[in-house]
C-alpha cells in the first residue's frame, strides 16, 4: 500500500510538474504567437503609418521663418550662425531631424517644448526635409 502511494505521488508530481510545464509552454506559447503575431501585424500596420507621416511643410516653412531663418537663413541657405540646411535629408532623415529639433547641440537653441509645439517640431522638422 506505502509503496503504491508512493508511485502515485511521484506520477502525480511527475504529472503535474513535466504534464504543466508542457502544456503550460506549449499552451500559453502557442495562444501568444496567434493572438501577437496578429497584433502585431495590425498594430505596426496602424502605429507605423501616421510615424511615417510627415508634418506639414507648408506650415513648418512658417515655423521655419519665424524661428530658424535668423541663423539657418531663408529657406536653409544658411545665415552665417547654423549651417546650411539644403539636402538636410541627407544627413538626417525626418526622425532624427525631429529629435535634433527637440534636443539640439548648442549652440543651437532649444525651442521645444516651446515656443515650438509637437506639432510645430514635425512640420519645421517635414519642411527641413524638403530642402
Ligand atoms: C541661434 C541660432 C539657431 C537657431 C535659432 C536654430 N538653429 Fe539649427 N543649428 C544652429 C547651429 C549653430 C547648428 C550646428 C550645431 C552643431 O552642429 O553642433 C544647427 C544645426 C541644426 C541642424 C543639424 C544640421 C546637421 O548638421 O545635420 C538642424 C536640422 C537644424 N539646426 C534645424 C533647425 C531648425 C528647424 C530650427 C528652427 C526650429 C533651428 N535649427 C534654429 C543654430 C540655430
């Protein structure tokens, strides 16, 4: 009798320990990769359009007029302060140019938050790339 129970206990904890580990990796595992697997494909899908959006030009010239001109000179032809900004795309591409506009070296001035919105940032920064 001692002995059979022992069996069972040992089959029990063999069962549940290996039995779960199993069917817990290969259940959840498997419930994970459909369920993110499809997120993911939606999700980039949605997440990555509008960060691909560019802001607006038109409007980031105007921000551009009013705030960069006096050192990057009208239209990025440079102004004697900053450099030259034509073909900016070429050494940074519009997220870099977005987080150099929010965070840049002296001395150029720090002008976001503000005056420069988000939004100000996206459309100076979609401007810049255009030039
Ligand atoms: C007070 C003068 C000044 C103002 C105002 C200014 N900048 Fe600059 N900017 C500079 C200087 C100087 C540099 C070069 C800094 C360096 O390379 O360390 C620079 C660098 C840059 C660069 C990087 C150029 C490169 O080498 O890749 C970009 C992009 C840029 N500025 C955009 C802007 C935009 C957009 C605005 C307006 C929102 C602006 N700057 C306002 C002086 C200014």
């Amino acid at each position: 009798m001692k002995r059979l129970f022992v069996v069972l206990v040992v089959c029990g904890v063999a069962a549940l320990g290996w039995g779960c580990t199993k069917s817990a990796s290969s259940g959840p595992g498997a419930a994970a990769s459909g369920p993110v697997t499809d997120q993911d494909d939606s999700g980039l899908k949605a997440t990555g359009a509008p960060a691909l959006a560019m802001g607006d030009p038109k409007h980031g010239a105007d921000v551009f007029k009013a705030n960069c001109a006096s050192c990057h000179g009208e239209a990025g032809a440079g102004g004697g302060i900053g450099p030259v900004l034509k073909g900016e795309k070429q050494r940074k591409n519009y997220p870099a140019a977005i987080a150099w506009i929010k965070n840049p070296q002296p001395p150029m001035p720090k002008l976001f938050p503000a005056p420069l919105s988000e939004s100000d940032v996206e459309d100076v920064a979609a401007y810049v790339e255009s030039l």
